[in-house]
C-alpha cells in the first residue's frame, strides 16, 4: 500500500490509537534494581555522579527494598563495600560478609523480593581487579575457585540467583558445579556473558570502589569493536550452564543484545550501566533533555532490542511513571 490509500499518521492521531497499536510495551517487571550496600548502621550516602543512588548500611537498603517491593519492581542485585580490602578478596566469599548480611536481612523482611547477586572480587580487592594478581597480570583459572566460593557463599546465605560479572573464562562452569555439589540445584546463574570493556562504567567505580589500581580491564572484558565474538562467549556460557545471559553496557551495544536475542533460546538481559543514566541526569540538570522523557525512550529501547530483562539505576523512577 502506498500513500494516499495507506497513511500511517492515521494511527499515531491520539494517545488511545497509539497506546492501541504499540508494539513494545515497558513494565516495573522488565527491572532489576542495582543496589549498593557497606557497614556501619543508618548509612546512606549519596553517590556523586549517580544522583539518587546510594551506598547504603543493611538497616537502610532493607526500608529501600520494601519501596522497591512496593513499585512492583520483582528483583534487586547486590554490590557490596567491603570493610577491609586485601589481595585475595577475602570479604567477597565470607559466610559474615557484607553482601550476605543483605542477603540474609531482606530475605527475612521481605522474601518474595528476588535477591541476585554480583559475584565478582573487584570490590573487595586492594588491587581492583576482577581476579587474583601474579606477576602484575590476573590469573584466570586460580581466580575460580574463589568465585565458585563467592557464590556458594552466597546461596547459603538465601540469594535467589548469583551473577557472575568477572569475565573469567570458565566461570559458569565452576559455580555451577559448585552449586550443584552442595546442593543448590534450583539457584540458577546470570551470566553476565558479553561485557564490554566500556568508557560507560565510571560511575559505578565511585559507588562500588573498584577502580582498578594499576591498568585496566581490557585483557579480560570485552573489545568494544566485537560482535562475532560476543555470540561465542555466550554460547560458552550456555554451554557451562547459564540460565540467562547478560550484555552490558546495553546502549551503545543494542545490536548485541539483538543478536543474542535472535541466536539463543534463553531469556536475556541487559545493564542500562552507570555512565548511561549518569549521562541522562546531567543533561536533564543542566536543562538541555527532558530527562523523564529520555529515560523512558533509553528504556524502550532496549527492551525493543530483545531484552527480556533490564538491569537499570532508573528502575524506581521508571516504575513510579509507568505505574500512573
């Protein structure tokens, strides 16, 4: 059909025919709320780059869950603030650690609520990397061990699902083995599967306190300029036993997340990351985007591209729009 017999403006006339014909539609139930939390008591501490976000101690995080509950937002993911640092990320797979204190607290508050956590050893590490050092360089297989013990560790503590962020080879093979061992055959693992190695994660270096201290993360994560490749590393991960699979960042790699999507019959998500909702915050301060309006179409747009699932600073905000 062609014009004048075929005009597409006659369904975009009113906010009814188009709410009609809508193709993608958001929910509070696409979301997965990034939370951040350390020690102390009647803690919240603003994140400089990451307005309305916090580090926040266990009492607080658990008032912040009950919010989050009530938004109808159906899960949250864990990052922890170590008390102590050292060069083998002790606190990271400690049964007392700061991310199973949360696990333990809300799950007693509030267990309906999902709890996910990210299981990786750069927070809790003096040197900031993903992994055991030798020789200045990250040591992959030595590094998973101490990963399967993170989200063993974890799942003791009542997480509903582990995520492992690190990027080691062979990492999903090793938790799950793990988890199967001691028993903990229905905790299944998000897979953050194709992680680029990003300008886009600055922020959540200051909130999580993972800045590397020497170097950087490219010989693990991804190149930015690799799709092919992406498809691989999610098909290792699958094989390994992933139950979904994650790429991040998701806006600057909505063709992966297409891609991954197309390819793979498994549900997948994506991080809507630190940079990206940093980014939409400045501009809507300094008056230049609407910034509600923005968020929405950002959020759209990745669920547009295949995203089952969005793991997004924006969550709250999002879902208090939407539930209008």
């Amino acid at each position: 059909m062609s014009y004048p017999i075929y005009r597409p403006r006659r369904l975009r006339s009113n906010e009814n025919i188009r709410r009609m014909v809508r193709e993608t539609r958001l929910s509070p139930d696409d979301f997965i709320y990034p939370l951040f939390v350390t020690h102390g008591k009647g803690v919240k501490k603003e994140i400089g780059s990451m307005p309305g976000n916090y580090q926040q101690s266990v009492d607080n995080l658990v008032h912040d869950c009950d919010e989050i509950k009530g938004l109808g937002i159906p899960a949250v993911i864990l990052f922890g603030i170590p008390e102590h640092k050292d060069e083998v990320g002790s606190e990271a797979y400690s049964d007392d650690g700061i991310v199973q204190r949360a696990i333990r607290a809300i799950k007693n508050k509030i267990p309906d609520l999902i709890v996910i956590t990210d299981v990786c050893l750069c927070e809790y590490t003096s040197h900031g990397h993903c992994g055991l050092i030798k020789n200045g360089t990250v040591q992959n297989d030595a590094t998973l061990e101490l990963l399967a013990r993170e989200a063993l560790s974890h799942a003791k503590a009542g997480a509903d699902m582990v995520a492992p962020s690190d990027m080691m080879d062979g990492r999903v093979g090793a938790i799950r083995k793990v988890l199967d061992t001691e028993g903990f055959h229905d905790v299944p693992i998000m897979a953050y599967a194709a992680k680029y190695a990003s300008g886009f994660y600055g922020p959540f270096r200051e909130a999580a306190e993972s800045t590397p201290q020497f170097g950087d993360r490219r010989s693990y994560q991804m190149d930015p300029p690799n799709s092919r490749e992406a498809i691989r590393e999610v098909a290792l991960d699958i094989e390994e036993g992933a139950d979904i699979v994650m790429v991040k960042p998701a806006l600057s790699y909505l063709d992966i997340i297409h891609q991954v999507k197309q390819t793979f019959n498994l549900p997948v998500a994506a991080y809507n990351v630190s940079g990206e909702f940093s980014m939409v915050k400045a501009g809507a301060k300094l008056g230049w985007i609407d910034g509600d309006r923005v968020m929405m179409e950002i959020l759209t747009s990745i669920k547009r591209a295949g995203a089952d699932m969005i793991l997004t600073y924006h969550a709250k905000e999002a879902a208090v729009l939407l539930n209008k």
